[in-house]
C-alpha cells in the first residue's frame, strides 16, 4: 500500500506548506497552457527539468500540441533547503544542434531560488531562437521571472508525484538527492 504522503505522516504536517493535489494540478497546467497560448507564444520544443518539470512539461505538451519535449537534467538540491554551491547538469547532455531556429519553453515544477532555470536558459540562449519559461510555482526569492507562472507562494510545496516515500532505493552505488 506504501507510504502516507507527506502531509498524513504526523512528523510531516506543516500548516506552512502549499499542498498540491493531482486535481489542482490538471486545473493548474490547463491554466498555464492558457497563459501560453493567450500569448500567442507557440513553441517548437518543451524542455522539461528533471526531474520535477518531467510531469508537467510533459502535460503541458498535450495542452499545448507540442510533441517535441527534450529533458535535460540538472541537480541542486541535496536535501530540505540544503543544495549545492551551484547547479550541475548531470549526463546524459542536452544536444541542441539543428534547433537554432525554434523556439523552447523551459518548463520546471518551481523557481524557488531561480538558478537552475537560469542555468539552463542561458544554456539554450544563443542555440535557439526563443526561449521562454513556465512553472506551476514561482517564489518571491528566485532570481528568474517566469514568463508564465501558475502561482506564487513563499511556502514549501508539496507535489502529488514527491510526497510518497520511493517505491524502492536508488541503484546501488548511485545517489540521488531525496524528493523534498
């Protein structure tokens, strides 16, 4: 039957944090791919962050009738509020030859501090021609502002897909930083 999400362990209640529910999030990406798309923006590609950004990158995709959803991933938290000096991109690497003439949506679950948006939109910056950012939270600290942003908090945020302890450890002799 598995774990109790986050917000039903009684060690894990905390009226400080924003609790997202799988119903609030199909209302949240139908209203992010409005803002899109009200825009008039069209990307050619989404790029998703890994691995918060897969799940909603990959249902903006249908809400936005983009197939083309690159991921690349980019590690900084290692734990609650603890991260390290600077993003990284871990392997396998972004290649974006042949895509300097379309336009990316950056797509990540929230811009807390902002860097790891940052880093990878500098990335992209000159290798393709547009690029834009959505999340489905932004907070007041991050150095990026998103060009379409579901909704803003200064809490932390519980999401449907990382408030269940894993299923299973990670591969032995691999480390991951837990789900916050």
């Amino acid at each position: 039957m598995g774990e109790p999400i986050a917000e039903d362990r009684p060690e894990d209640r905390n009226e400080d944090r924003e609790v997202l529910t799988w119903s609030d999030f199909g209302v949240g990406i139908r209203e992010l791919a409005r803002q899109v798309a009200d825009s008039g923006y069209q990307p050619d590609v989404i790029l998703a962050i890994a691995r918060g950004g897969l799940i909603p990158a990959g249902a903006l995709g249908y809400a936005l009738s983009v197939k083309n959803i690159y991921m690349v991933n980019v590690e900084y938290y290692t734990a609650v509020d603890e991260r390290l000096e600077v993003p990284v991109f871990l392997p396998p690497h972004l290649d974006l030859m042949g895509v300097e003439d379309q336009q990316f949506l950056v797509v990540d679950d929230v811009a807390d501090t902002g860097h790891t948006l940052r880093i990878v939109q500098d990335f992209c910056r000159d290798k393709v021609a547009e690029v834009r950012s959505a999340v489905v939270y932004e907070k007041p600290q991050s150095v990026v502002r998103c060009d379409y942003v579901w909704r803003r908090t200064d809490r932390w945020i519980n999401f449907p897909w990382s408030s269940q302890q894993p299923v299973t450890g990670p591969k032995a002799g691999v480390t991951i930083a837990p789900e916050l």
